[in-house]
C-alpha cells in the first residue's frame, strides 16, 4: 500500500511513517483526539509548513517540539494539527493542553472547517506562552452544521520562538440539565398563621430558572416573594383572612422551571373554623366613672345584620346607652352607616338587646370590626380591683340572602378599680394646664407608682391607679 498523506482521522487509524496502517487507543477521559499525549510518537499529528516559513516537528521526552527558523509574516503558515475531527451541532466542548515556549511568546488555535471556506468553528483563541509549563483551556459551542472531518489546530508562525506541547485533549462537555426541587409541597395557614415559606432548589445540573404563579389568583393570597429567581430561593406567602369568601378556601401555587414544574397547595381556614362576636372592654376602668363596650364580630363573611344580648354584672355596672356610630377614635361601624338599629335595655337584669342590620339592595360585609358600642358606668362602691365579664347571648345572624350564619360568642373582662382620673398636664388636678403645673412636679420629684393604663397625650380624662401620697398621682 502507498499513501500519500499522514493524516489519519479521530477514530484511531493513522499512517506510520514507514506507511504501516496503526490503530491508536484514544485517550483516557472521552478525549476525542487520538494521541493527544503523543505517548505512541507523532501521529496522527502532522506540521503544515508554508514554503515561505521554515520549521520541523518532532516527538520529544514525551513532548511535541516544534522548532521555528523562519516563522515567517502569517501565523498559519506553520500549524500543528490533527485532522479529521467529529464536531458536532449544538453540543459543547473543551479544549486543553499544556505547553510552553523557549521564551514569551503567543500562539493561537481554531478548529475549523478543512476546506474552503476554511469557516472557524470555535472562533479565533490566542493564548500567551511562558517559558514555564502551564495548562490553558477553552470551552466553545458548534454552532455550524455538523463536521467530522473538521481541522484541529495550532497557529504558531510570525515568530521564531520553538513551541512544545502535551496532553492535548478536546471533550465534549456532557448537557447540564437542572431539575426543579420544591419543598414542602403543601402549605397549611390553618386558622392562626399568616407567612409560610418554601424551598426551590437544583437537584439537577446547569442553571434553574424558575418562576410562580397563581392558578387560579386567591384574593387572600396577598404577596409571593420572590416570585421568580434562578437556582435556589425561599419564597414566603404571606396571606390575609378578611379576604376569605368562605371559612376555608384551598389554593394553587404553580412553580414553573426549566428543569419542571411543581404545584404547592395552599389550605386556610378562618380563625376556630367560624367567625366570632366579642365584647370589646377596656381592660381597667376607674370605679364611679363611664366607659364604653364595642361589640366586635371577627373573620364574618357576607355579614348583613345580627342581633345579640350584651350581658354584664348589674351589681357594679348600669348601662348608660347606646351607639352605631364610634363614639370616640378607632373603626368605623363594619356594616356601614346607613342602618336601622334598635336597642332594647334591661338594666335589673343585666343586659341589653341590640338588632342591627343593613337595608336591601345593599350586599353583605366581609371582614372584621365593631356593630355597636355601649356606654356603661361603674358604681363607685365598688370595690378595688373587682373583675366584671362580659359577654354576648342569644346571637343570631344573616347573609345577604337572609341565610343563618353562625358567630360563636366570645367573652371579655374588666378590672373596675378605685384609682384616680388624670388629666394630661394638669399635675395640680385644677383642671387648668399652665405654668403653675411645674410647681407638683418639683414636690414629688424622683417619686415611682403604678403605670397608667392605656396612657394617652390626649385632652381627656384617664384612670391611673393612685400613687403615694395620692396628689403624685395627677
């Protein structure tokens, strides 16, 4: 047999240089070339010499040493390369080599298609040399159609500078791809909880994107943060019961990636299952003086009207009377303004009797909030630090289709105590805030008492228990 080349291809055959046909065991770790380590001499590996430049190539101490006398004007004029090289389509790969020259010096590689239009498949790399053995590496994608018969090359002319090289290898990088792992699975607010968390994360390789959605929006799912990311996260949800349309509701949370999808369920329920009608007491209040109730329903849903009984302790309280619209600061009536409202009070025995409701035509509340407020006030003979209950009796309720709904009652206390009625600044009690109101504070200076209970700026009276002598107290 004659051959004319000694080119030989990425499956192992190469032509000797006795023209002898050799099989070549491909390098360890998926290399692709044939010999990269030149441990079975130079072939398949072959140096193109342009007439116009001058160089030779040769194995060497397990090296491959090109030396340069004439490197000539173009840098491809003198290539060491192994031809016919599968590269594939989309798929990504690495090039590494070690090398070194006889002092500084840049090289460059291609790998390129073999003939005209010689177009170069990983782009144009160079690389600076040292007189010192270094590894250099790049990675590129084929994006041209498939070649296996492609040039792989090194660009080494426009210097005189000899060049060694070893360990040249080119490996397809394996696909990289993530998978979506999100945990836990379902969310469970039950009646109590207002932001839970879950996890994203990569079980997979290569880059996750993600991002999470609704199907279908809840109303009461208020905020899902971060909604979108790449790789891990903890997302929070964070959800609001008045929004509930029902005492429990069940929703979707959809987590779309490139590496799959997870649905995460989402349960809640309203506080104790049912809405709640409570008697809303302050928690202290000054004996022989008056004070107001607000009777507060909780987590209702399509509320129109109710009726209820407020019973209290007449052996320390007497109602005074009655209001749909706040007294003082704080929420307006739930269920609105315009109203039709009856009070009925039964002071020896007591309570008193409230029916509130909305006008046709005007829909149901959701929500929480205050129906109706009461004025009582407390005996002065009572004794310091008596506890009276409150609490709401005969409750009935509809929707706006005149449906029954349930409110659990709920009941309250307050501590009546003997203490004394301040007012803001007025710390000689003369009803009068001035000058002279500097004049106690230096008498009872450094002086300590009891804190007083829900202490307001406000120009209004407020009960604070007394202190030692009692004129410390204002």
């Amino acid at each position: 047999l004659a051959f004319s080349s000694k080119q030989a291809g990425a499956n192992g055959w190469a032509v000797g240089d006795n023209g002898t046909i050799l099989r070549y065991k491909q390098d360890t770790g998926n290399n692709i070339l044939v010999n990269g380590d030149f441990s079975n001499g130079a072939s398949p590996w072959w140096l193109f010499v342009d007439p116009s430049a001058a160089a030779s190539g040769s194995v060497q101490n397990g090296e491959y040493a090109v030396s340069i006398t004439d490197g000539s004007t173009v840098d491809w004029y003198i290539q060491l390369l192994q031809s016919n090289v599968p590269i594939e389509n989309g798929k990504t790969y690495t090039v590494s080599f070690d090398a070194y020259a006889a002092s500084p010096r840049q090289i460059a590689f291609y790998i390129r298609k073999a003939s005209a239009p010689h177009t170069l498949y990983s782009g144009y790399q160079t690389f600076a040399l040292t007189a010192s053995k270094q590894n250099y590496s790049l990675t590129f994608t084929m994006n041209d159609p498939t070649d296996n018969i492609a040039d792989f090359s090194f660009v080494l002319g426009t210097s005189n500078v000899d060049v060694f090289f070893d360990n040249v290898t080119l490996t397809e990088q394996s696909v990289q791809t993530p998978a979506l792992l999100v945990t836990p699975t379902t969310l469970d607010f039950g009646t109590t909880q207002t932001s839970l968390t879950f996890q994203i994360s990569n079980s997979g390789g290569g880059t996750l994107t993600w991002n999470v959605t609704e199907n279908p929006a809840k109303p009461w799912i208020t905020s899902v943060l971060p909604a979108s990311g790449s790789d891990g996260a903890t997302v929070t949800v964070n959800v609001d019961r008045a929004q509930l349309t029902g005492n429990n509701d069940t929703g979707t949370l959809v987590v779309s990636s490139n590496g799959g999808t997870q649905n995460i369920t989402v349960l809640i329920s309203r506080t104790g299952g049912q809405a709640t009608i409570t008697p809303d007491a302050p928690a202290t209040a000054p004996a022989g003086q008056e004070f107001w109730v607000a009777v507060v329903v909780d987590h209702v849903n399509d509320l129109f009207g109710v009726s209820l009984d407020l019973d209290y302790p007449t052996a320390y309280l007497n109602y005074v009377q009655s209001e749909i619209s706040n007294p003082g600061t704080g929420s307006a009536n739930l269920l609105g303004s315009d109203l039709l409202f009856f009070d009925t009070p039964d002071d020896p025995n007591g309570k008193v009797s409230f029916g509130i409701t909305r006008k046709s035509g005007q829909g149901g509340i959701s929500g929480s909030g205050p129906v109706v407020w009461a004025k009582f006030v407390s005996l002065a003979s009572t004794p310091d630090l008596t506890q009276v209950t409150w609490s709401c009796t005969n409750v009935t309720a509809n929707d706006a289709s005149g449906n029954t709904m349930t409110l659990t009652p709920q009941s309250a206390t307050t501590t009546i105590s003997t203490g004394c009625i301040v007012w803001p600044g007025d710390t000689n009690n003369d009803g009068i805030v001035n000058q002279a109101d500097v004049l106690p504070v230096g008498l009872h200076w450094n002086k300590t008492g009891p804190a007083r209970p829900n202490a307001t700026t406000q120009w209004i009276g407020q009960f604070c228990p007394p202190w030692n002598p009692q004129a410390a107290t204002y």
